[in-house]
C-alpha cells in the first residue's frame, strides 16, 4: 500500500533551498504536512520553515558529504516516524567538447547519483521505521528525462541521470519486499536557477510550481512513475525507439546546429 499523502504525513525533502524542491516543499506545507527540509543555505532553509514553524524543521547539508548528513540523522529521529523521503537535490553541468575536462562529468555523477545514494544512509532506517509500525513508506528519487535521448553536451548529465533512475528501479525491486514504495520522478525542463543558466531553447519549458503541483498530484494518486510534460516526455520516448543508427545522425545534427547558434550568439 503506497503513502498517497491523504492524510498529513511526515517527509523529508532534500535540495529544498530552490527550484523544485522549494515549489514542491510550498505545497506539501500548504496541504498540512510535517516537513523536514536540506539544502546547502541556512538562510533559505529558515525563510520556508517560517511558512509552518510548528510544522517544519531544517537540517543543513551537503547531500554529496557523508558526514554532513550523518550530522543531521539525529534531526530525522527526533522529527519522529518518516513517511515519505524526496531525494531532489542534484546538478547540471554541461561538457564543451571542444574543452573536455571529465571533471564535469564527476560533478554531475557525485551530485546526483552518489549523493543520493549517500542520502539513502539515513532515509532507509527511518523509512524502515514506518514500515515496522505499520504504516506504508515511500521513497521518491527525482531524476530527468533528458537521459531518454543523447542530447550534446549533456554527457555528464544525462549519464548521472540514466544511473540514478537504474538506481531507483533497483530500489523498487528489492525494497517491494520491506513494504517501501520508489517513485521515480523524470521531469523535463522546469525553470529554476539551474536551468537559467541554460544557453539553449528549453522546449515545453514548465515553472517550478507546475512542476511541484504535477509531482504532488502524482504522489496524490499512489504512481510510482511521474514524468512530464506528458508532449516532451513521449516524443522524447518516440525519439528513443528509433533505430540507434537513426538516433545518432539526428543527436550529432542537433549538436551541430546548437554549436552554430552559439557561435553566431557570440
């Protein structure tokens, strides 16, 4: 039986300072759940927990620092029984190929996949917790669409992000057993402070609010799979079908074409 968030629940929420995670943590706390809130500013953290004091807690960390969040495993226990863990927080650096550095591609790989599993230290006992008393427990690890096509530059982004859903599927498989519950959330472009940065056209561009709203719905209604906008999505899956050799000249055309818009941006 799923956590479907009928009823006011405890949950943990990581990368909570901005972007989704902020959106998403503005709307469990307007529906009247307990929220324990990470991310890496103190100052952010405070400013939503005054939304909700009596409902709300921080816990300040860097999710790739193992013993930052060991440091905040006491805030998990003293919050009480956890029903639901969102494991957001995560990056995106982008490779210029021309100037390879694999440097880009451990940040991303560090960020996203070894700092959510490094999350999962602490999420799991509590989660475990919940089971053992009874109730369903859930974890939801949000990754990204854009792993579904090899889009340029997007080496180390769209690797972390293939690992990190492979990494939550396994979950499933072998946490179904405990009564936990892995939900994958694989949004497309949402607008945020990260993906301002984006020197691109963002196609199906969502706000971070329809996109907290869309993974709240959806967590509403027990899916262990959450992947919008459902146009992006699927013609990224269509895209995906394709014969590989097929896949590879349009993947090298669009990189192609970006670098020369670029170019004549300059």
């Amino acid at each position: 039986m799923s956590q479907r968030l009928d009823s006011p629940s405890s949950i943990w929420i990581t990368g909570a300072s901005s972007g989704i995670g902020e959106a998403v943590t503005r709307e469990l706390v307007q529906q009247g759940h307990r929220l324990i809130i990470t991310g890496r500013r103190q100052e952010a953290l405070d400013q939503l927990c005054a939304l909700a004091p009596e409902r709300m807690k921080s816990a300040m960390a860097d999710t790739t620092d193992r013993e930052a969040l060991q440091s905040i495993s006491a805030d998990l226990e003293s919050f009480g029984s956890l029903d639901m863990a969102i494991l957001n927080a995560g990056t995106c650096e982008y490779l210029e190929i021309a100037e390879y550095d694999s440097s880009i591609i451990d940040h991303n790989v560090t960020t996203n996949v070894v700092g959510t599993a490094r999350c999962l230290d602490i999420a799991l006992p509590a989660l475990r917790r919940t089971v053992q008393q009874g109730r369903p427990a859930t974890l939801v690890i949000v990754s990204s669409s854009a792993w579904w096509f090899p889009f340029g530059r997007a080496e180390g982004y769209g690797a972390s992000k293939a690992a990190l859903t492979y990494f939550a599927h396994a979950l499933r498989a072998d946490l179904a057993s405990e009564g936990i519950d892995v939900v994958v959330v694989s949004p497309g472009f949402v607008k945020t402070p990260l993906t301002d940065r984006n020197d691109f056209p963002m196609p199906f561009l969502v706000s971070a609010e329809d996109a907290a709203t869309r993974i709240v719905n959806g967590l509403r209604k027990g899916k262990t799979e959450i992947a919008f906008p459902k146009r992006f999505t699927w013609t990224l899956k269509l895209l995906g079908a394709l014969p590989q050799g097929l896949i590879d000249r349009m993947a090298a055309s669009m990189s192609r074409q970006s670098r020369k818009e670029q170019e004549s941006n300059e």
